[in-house]
C-alpha cells in the first residue's frame, strides 16, 4: 500500500519548465498585487535551502544523467512569495498544474511578485508532509532533479501551503 502511494505521489509530480525572459520591466520590488497576497507557508527555509544547497555540493545522477557538482543557491524572498501564491491557489482550487488557472506561467507570477529574471526553472509537488520528504522526490525524478541541478539558477524560494508545494528557481539580469 505504501509503495502504491508513492507511485501516485510521483504521478503527481511532474516535468519543469524552463524559460527565457522576454522584453519585461527591470524592477526589484513587489507588484501592488503580488503584495496584497499573504497566504501561510510552513516550511523550513533554512533546511529545505540546505538540503537542496547540499544535493548541488555533492553533484548526483538525474535519471540517466551525471550531474557535476554546482554552485550553492541563495533564499529569494520574491521567489518565495510567487511560490506561495502559486500553492495557495492550487490548494484553494484543488488542481496541480505550473499553469495558473488565469493562464499565468511561474514567469509571470515571478514578475508579479517582482523577481527580474532572465532564467527560471518550478518544481511542483503534492502529498509530501517534510522538506525532506518533497526534496527526495524532485530528486527522484529525472527532470526535477535536473532543475535543482542546473548551474544557471543562482536564487531559490520554495512555498508549501496545504499539501501543495511549490520551488522556484532564478537568475537575475
């Protein structure tokens, strides 16, 4: 029972999405909507940060694919929040998608919560109780592990709210 419950937890947990940023405004604060939203994360910043800066130190295999050692993350207070409002949206609306329901991608709510970027990466999950738990399955799975892995992405914020989690990655202009 528990195996078949985890399988479905890795169901859930799908691919990332990787882009590149277009003409946007270069700003470093806040939007007055993405301000306005305060939903509740209770994670460990400190752990879920080392756990992944722990992963990137010591290199791993993704899937099929040897991956170096890289570069240690640094927390981003905006990326946490287009984190949160993200997980707070997939929980009050019971879906699981990088795609909000308006049509937003993490870019885009990344430029909302005003992180200016010219790279990003969003590791979602669902079902997971620990940052423990939610680290060891994105690095399970080939693409989220190679999220976490990729030496472009220089700032990380990660949100859980209800049984939603949501990681962003970034690298500023």
């Amino acid at each position: 029972m528990k195996y078949s419950y985890r399988i479905f937890l890795m169901l859930l947990v799908f691919s990332i999405l990787v882009g590149c940023k277009k003409d946007e405004q270069d700003t470093d604060s806040p939007s007055p909507s993405a301000s306005n939203q305060t939903p509740v994360s209770n994670i460990d910043e400190a752990k879920i940060l080392q756990l992944v800066n722990a992963l990137r130190e010591s290199g791993c295999t993704c899937g099929s694919t040897a991956m170096p050692p890289v570069p240690a993350l640094v927390w981003n207070d905006l990326l946490e929040n287009a984190a949160r409002v993200h997980s707070q949206e997939m929980s009050d609306s019971s879906f699981f998608s990088h795609t909000s329901l308006d049509g937003r991608t993490p870019g885009d709510r990344m430029t909302a919560a005003g992180y200016s970027w010219n790279a990003y990466g969003e590791n979602i999950a669902a079902g997971y109780t620990t940052e423990e738990d939610v680290v060891n399955g994105w690095r399970n799975s080939p693409s989220h592990c190679t999220n976490m892995m990729t030496a472009i992405f220089k700032d990380m914020g990660v949100a859980k709210v209800g049984n939603y989690w949501t990681q962003l990655f970034g690298r500023r202009p």
